[in-house]
C-alpha cells in the first residue's frame, strides 16, 4: 500500500483555471477537511508515521477553517436579526408626517394643521435665520402662479406653516401639489429662507442587501430615509 505524507500529496492543488475543486486548505469545508485526515491517516506508511508537529499544524488549519464558517454564520444571523428589526421599525413610518429636502407640499384632506379630516390643508417648517426684521410666506401653484401670502413672525428658529387652500380672494383651491417659498428682509436686505414641505408617508421599502429604507410619500415621490428632515 502506498503511504502519503500530507495533504498535499494526497489531494494536490491543481493550476488549471477549469478545476472546479477546492484548490487549498483554507477553501475546503470542515467537513471535507476533516475526511481527508481521516484518509491521510488511513493511508499513512506505519513505518514512518506523520510527524507530531506537521500534525498538530494541520489540526489548527481545521480550527481555522471551522472558527471562519462559525464566524460567518454568527454575522449572517445577525445581519438577518437586524434586517429584521430595521423593517419593523421601518414599517411603524407608514402614516407619520415628515418635513423632507425640498419646498413641493402637497394639499389634501386632513393635512398639517387641519382641525377636520376632511379639511384641505398643507404644512411646512420655515427655517428663520436670526437678525430678520419682517418675514412673508409665498405659496404658488405648479404653474408658477402666485395663489397665497402672508406675513410670518420673525423669530428666530424652526417656524411651522399651514395653508388650508383658500387664496387670496377666499376660493378654495383644489387639492394637489403647491410650491411653498419664504423671504425675510435683515439689514434692509432680502433674504430667501429654507422651506421642509410636510409630506406623509404612505408606504416603505427596504433594501435586504444594503438596509437602506426608501419612504414613499403622499405626493408620489420616493425618498431615501436620509433625506428626511425631521419626523413630526
């Protein structure tokens, strides 16, 4: 019976790019390592049996091999246990208010500061930097058409706004997607002010390979949850 020294002799690594077998150690499973020590022993020459320390280096290569995969499966079900969670947390958004990157809000039945249901309304933070002296709201429909405004107060801060979509003349505008602006004179100049529109969430999707949560929004738009202002 012919003997064999290591694993190498047994199982040779193989240079060509169309063998698909394991072509080193590290890349075997546990399994399969543990098989061919048990073949190497098997096979061994008794009169020249297989050196203590080439051995036990061999054992630790295994414990490698095995610690890695354990490894990888603790990561993998922590990943999943923390997908899990994120979705969850996700999925209680369906129906909060945000105030979101961008001036577009959309008025609809109960919105920000409706006392009833089926009141027509829209809302939106005004970012009101410090030293202004008068502030003014501009709402515009998505023509470009000047429909509402109205003095704000000047003090500094996070200010919110509403509009129930009445216009200047007392009609009430339909329902639909208005541009909200705001200006404020400081030092005797004009200054443009940051405008959050309010928008409601109405569904969410998250992405298993990267955890990213996507929001979709009343008025149809898709948002990444970083683009999120603030929640309401």
């Amino acid at each position: 019976m012919d003997s064999v020294n290591s694993l190498s002799e047994l199982f040779p690594v193989r240079d060509s790019a169309s063998d698909r077998g394991p072509r080193s150690v590290e890349q075997m499973g546990s399994e399969d390592f543990l098989a061919l020590m048990v073949a190497q022993l098997e096979n061994q020459d008794p009169t020249k049996p297989m050196d203590d320390m080439q051995f036990m280096g061999q054992l630790a290569q295994f414990g490698t091999v095995s610690g890695i995969q354990d490894l990888q499966d603790s990561f993998s079900g922590l990943s999943s246990s923390l997908t899990a969670s994120r979705a969850l947390e996700a999925a209680n958004l369906v129906g909060r208010r945000v105030a979101t990157e961008g001036n577009v809000a959309l008025l609809a039945p109960g919105g920000a500061g409706a006392a009833d249901p089926e009141q027509l309304s829209l809302g939106a933070t005004v970012e009101v930097p410090a030293g202004v002296t008068a502030a003014r709201l501009f709402i515009q429909d998505m023509s470009g058409r000047l429909v509402y405004s109205a003095d704000l107060p000047v003090g500094e801060g996070q200010l919110p706004v509403s509009w129930n979509g009445v216009d200047a003349g007392g009609e009430q505008l339909p329902a639909g997607a208005y541009r909200i602006s705001a200006e404020a004179v400081r030092n005797g100049e004009p200054v443009t002010m940051a405008v959050n529109a309010h928008q409601q969430v109405t569904s969410v999707a998250l992405d298993s390979s990267s955890g990213g949560v996507t929001l979709g929004l009343a008025n149809g738009q898709d948002i990444a949850i970083d683009q999120v202002v603030s929640f309401l």
